[in-house]
C-alpha cells in the first residue's frame, strides 16, 4: 500500500499515513502471521499440517475482528471455524486415510498456472482497493460497533427472517450429509443384490462398483471397493444404469440379506 | 485504523486460497482453500461494517449479519462437501480430484481403453448375478 503524495495530504490533517497507531501496529503484525499461516496452509506437503496451520490463520482472524471491535463475530469465529469445521477437517482427512508425513502428490500439475492466475488477482486486488480506499479511515474509538449487544438488536430487529432461513438451511444440510453417507453404507452392505424393487431404484451410482466385486467377499467388506483401488478407475457412470436393476430379482439369498438393514 | 489495512489483507488472503484451490489435489485441501476465501470475504464484510456504521450511521449492521450467515452457510458447505468426499472415496478409493474425471470429454486419457474395461466388468456383474 503506497498512497501518493495527495492521499497523504489530505488525510494527514487527522491522521498520518506514516505514523501508525497502535491498533494499526497490532493488526499488522496479526495479519502477518495470518497470511504467513494461510500461505503454509496452501503449500505444505503434509495433510494434517495444512489443517493445523488453518487453525493458525482462522484464529489470526479471529483476533482481527477483535481488533475491528467486532466481538461477537470473532467469537463465533473461534467457536464455528476453529471449533468445528478444523475438527470436522480433520476427521475427513482420518478418514480418507490421508497419508501422515509427506505426499508428493499434494500439488496438482498446473501449479505454476494456479501461481500465475493467484498473483495477477492480488495485484489486481491490491491496486483497485488501495487506489480506491487510501483515505478511508475507520474510527475505532466510542461505543464498539460489533458489540454481542448491537449484533443481537440488528439481527433480531431487521435480520429475523432471514435467520430464520437460514436454520432451515442448517436443517437441509444437516439431512443432506445423513442422506448423503447413509446412502453410501446402506450400499456397501446390501452390495450382494439384496432388496427389493424400491432400494434398487434409489441406488444409481454407488453400485457400480460394487457390481463388479466377487459376491463372496461380500459380507466381509463393509466398502469393497477401498480395497482394491486398481479398479477405482473403471466403473463409468453410465455402466449402473443397464446392471444395477439386473442382480436384484435373480439373486437367491436376497430377503435374508435384506433383513437386518 | 486505515481501511486499505483490513482490505488488503482480505484480498491475500482471496488470492491464497485462490492458489489452493487451483493447484490443490486432495478435495479436503480444495475444501480448506474455499474456507480461506470465505473468510477473506467475511474479514471485508467486519470491516466495511464497522466503517459504515460510523461514517455513514449505518445501523442496520447488514456487513454482520451477512458475516454470520456466511459462517453458517460455510458450516453447511463443509459438511455436504465432507460427506461427498466421504462418499466418493468409499466408492472410489481416492479423494484425488485429478483422478475423479468420468464426465471429463478428454479422448487421450479416458476414451477407449475405459469402456473397454468396463465392458468385461459389466458382463461380470451380470453372469455372477
């Protein structure tokens, strides 16, 4: 950020570009390390560090908004995002089976195309907001303007609506993920041809590759596929639609599979 | 406090989780690149706020609010991505997005020798079926 000569003139009247206060001193030192953390994140080869390092940057965020008197939001910061969303990070990383240590393949091929594109949209950033907001200065002194007590009275006051939308929201995704990972299990162990004409219907996709599997392993394999990942690559997504109707009339063993589902 | 401070943090670290999402090869890594945008977005939305509100007497607190929608709506994302991923991996074996590339029209890559593979495989479902 480099104001020019008449963007300091006409704020220096109140304050100085180049004599930083106290507040500016503490937001950019936690925004250096914020950075610092989220380039760590971006570019380590090790799975579970990059998760460690975004607790790093999402907790420098959150003191950001402590140093924007925005109190309630940098709470519900740690709470959410360093809480919940790093922990649920986590876990899928576990299971995923992500390798511990090193992985050579954490970065994809196009790296130095990503760099190219990452870079010319900071400079673009940069230059527009700080040629468009070099004398802007936010007044950080009386009454906090994110206060718990402010942030309630709006978002009680002028937001009720779309807070309420928003719990609906919470409540699609909350079914959605149940939806999504029952689907997947309920899949994995009647894989055998087990069900009836409507759990046929519903399992589109995530059959294929359990259709090309041994019916003897079955039972045993809770997800067969993860155990054989050279054949990770063939099911196509249109082979389900002519074989997955086929293994459920003929299969002989099919209502005592079906039973303790 | 200068408002280019807050802002041009908010744009490093866009363009950070910019570069992660292109050059990231896990899902999960792609998905915490697409949080350090969204906080990007919400550390904008905090300062413009507490600007407003005071040189413009804003006090609807519109850049808040939409704050804590974002973080909400970050928190469903991440637990339908999650799922997906954990979905795609049970089926597939992999979280690799490079290797995820079934609807891809590429003719070098996938092409022939993929149906051929899943020709012999499909009579397979059929005949132990």
């Amino acid at each position: 950020m480099s104001p020019t000569s008449a963007a300091l003139t006409t704020a220096a009247d109140t304050h100085g570009f180049l004599s930083p206060t106290g507040v500016e001193i503490a937001f950019l030192l936690v925004g250096l390390v914020t950075f610092g953390a989220a380039l760590v994140t971006v570019t380590t080869r090790q799975l579970v560090h990059a998760a460690l390092w975004l607790v790093a940057t999402l907790g420098g965020l959150a003191v950001e908004y402590l140093l924007l008197t925005a109190e309630f939001i940098a709470w519900v910061q740690v709470l959410i995002y360093v809480g919940s969303v790093v922990v649920l990070l986590l876990f899928g990383l576990m299971l995923t089976k992500a390798p511990i240590g090193r992985s050579p393949d954490a970065d994809s091929g196009n790296r130095w195309a990503a760099l190219t594109v990452a870079l010319a949209a900071a400079a673009t950033l940069i230059w527009v907001v700080v040629d468009a907001f070099r004398t802007t200065w936010i007044d950080l002194d009386g009454p906090a303007a994110g206060s718990t007590r402010a942030t309630g009275e709006s978002l009680f006051q002028n937001w009720v609506l779309p807070f309420e939308g928003l719990s609906v929201l919470l409540l699609a995704a909350l079914v959605g993920a149940i939806v999504l990972s029952r689907q997947a299990k309920a899949t994995a162990t009647e894989q055998p041809g087990a069900g009836a004409g409507t759990s046929t219907g519903r399992r589109t996709t995530p059959s294929a590759p359990s259709a090309n599997t041994p019916s003897d392993r079955s039972t045993t394999a809770p997800a067969p596929s993860v155990r054989e990942p050279s054949a990770t690559d063939a099911p196509a997504p249109d082979a389900p639609a002519p074989d997955a109707p086929a293994p459920a009339p003929t299969e002989p063993g099919a209502p005592s599979e079906k039973e303790p589902r | 406090m200068h408002l280019a401070y807050p802002a041009v943090l908010s744009a490093l670290l866009f363009c950070t989780g910019l570069y992660g999402v292109l050059a990231r090869r896990n899902a999960i890594l792609v998905l915490m690149s697409v949080e350090l945008m969204l906080n990007a977005v919400n550390l904008n939305l905090v300062a413009f706020d507490v600007w407003l509100s005071k040189a413009a007497e804003e006090t609807l607190h519109s850049g808040q609010a939409l704050t804590l929608f974002t973080i909400t709506i970050a928190a469903a994302e991440i637990g339908i991505g999650l799922a997906i991923v954990l979905a795609v991996y049970r089926n597939r074996g992999t979280s690799d997005i490079d290797k995820l590339r079934d609807t891809a029209e590429s003719h070098d890559t996938g092409g022939p020798d993929h149906d051929a593979s899943t020709a012999p495989q499909a009579e397979k479902a059929e005949a132990t079926a």
